[in-house]
C-alpha cells in the first residue's frame, strides 16, 4: 500500500470517527442533555412552588394565632361583660366568694336597673355602642371582719364585672365583736341588645 493509499484510508477513517461521534452525540449526548435540563427547570419550579407553600403555610400560621388571641381576648370580654343577665352564674360567683372567704350568706335580694346610657335607642345606634343592663343584688352576711373584707376584695378583682355600692358593718352580738354582720350591696354588667334597650 502506497503513501497516498494510506493518506486516504486515514483521512476516511478520520471522516468515520467524526461522523460517528456525531451520532453519538445528536443520538445520545443531545436527548440526556435536554432531559437534564427539563429535570432542572422542573426541579426549579418544585422549589419555587414548595417555598410558596412554606410562606402561605406561615401566613395562614399568623392568620391562626391572631385569630386565636382575638378569640381569647373576645371571651375574656365576654366573661367580664356578657350580652346577658347570666344571674345564674353571677349567683354561683357569689356563692363562691363567700365559701371561699368564710363568709355565711343570710339573704339575698335582686333588682334590675334601667340603661346605664342614657339616650334613645335611636341614639344608641347612631353611636354604635350597647347599653349596659345593671343587676342590683342586697346581700345580708355574717363572718369575721377579716372574712367579710375579703369577700368585698375578691368580688371586685373578680373577672365579671362588679361594683361594690356599700357595704354596711355591725357587730352580730354586742358581747362578740369578732363576729360581724353586714349588709352589702353588689352592682353586676352586662350588654343589652339594642332591641331590649328601645323598650325600656
């Protein structure tokens, strides 16, 4: 074989390399590429759409915990001025403070007063505030000086709330003055509903 033949079987075998890595190439190397490319911008958007739910998921968290402290300071509200008499559990709170305090309840009495906020129930509305019902309670009690003081103490730290009128104090016997008797007069609140408040 002569010098030219092998320049041309090198040179056609140099054109058979290069053709085949071509095919190789656009056959193999192209299609993985673009797939890696596809996976990238798939993974891109995965990672944008997850750090978009961690931020929704965040927000919705303070949404929830505000909502939640609303709720809470709403029932402290609620509890300290309900939107009804709710005698029945002011009754119960007496009753309590006085067990608590060593105070024996003798008689008790009940009067409900009229709006606190004077104006028309058309007024009322205007200025977008409710009226306050007022529950008047007499209490006739005895106990130690110590006892009663604490029950008038623990009444007006007490989460509805009350009002202390007057409190009246008198030995129970003139021979025992540790014992006392007293006469106590008690204010409780609540909110009255427009409607109720136009017919007073």
């Amino acid at each position: 074989m002569n010098h030219s033949t092998r320049r041309f079987f090198s040179l056609l075998l140099s054109i058979l390399l290069i053709f085949g890595a071509g095919v190789v190439y656009v056959g193999f190397v192209q299609p993985l590429y673009d797939e890696i490319i596809l996976l990238r911008a798939e993974l891109a958007q995965k990672e944008a759409t997850l750090a978009s739910r961690k931020d929704l998921s965040k927000k919705i968290s303070d949404i929830l915990g505000q909502y939640g402290s609303e709720n809470k300071a709403v029932a402290q509200m609620t509890a300290a001025l309900p939107e009804s008499p709710d005698i029945a559990t002011v009754l119960a709170q007496l009753q309590g403070v006085s067990l608590d305090s060593g105070v024996v309840v003798n008689d008790i009495g009940l009067s409900e007063q009229a709006n606190v906020l004077a104006g028309t129930a058309a007024q009322t509305r205007r200025a977008n505030v409710l009226p306050l019902g007022v529950l008047n309670f007499s209490l006739s009690i005895s106990g130690p000086y110590d006892a009663i003081i604490k029950m008038v103490t623990s009444l007006e730290q007490s989460v509805r709330i009350m009002d202390i009128k007057s409190l009246a104090m008198a030995p129970e016997k003139e021979d025992q003055a540790a014992a006392m008797k007293a006469e106590l007069k008690v204010s409780a609140y609540y909110q009255k509903s427009l409607d109720t408040a136009g017919k007073k």
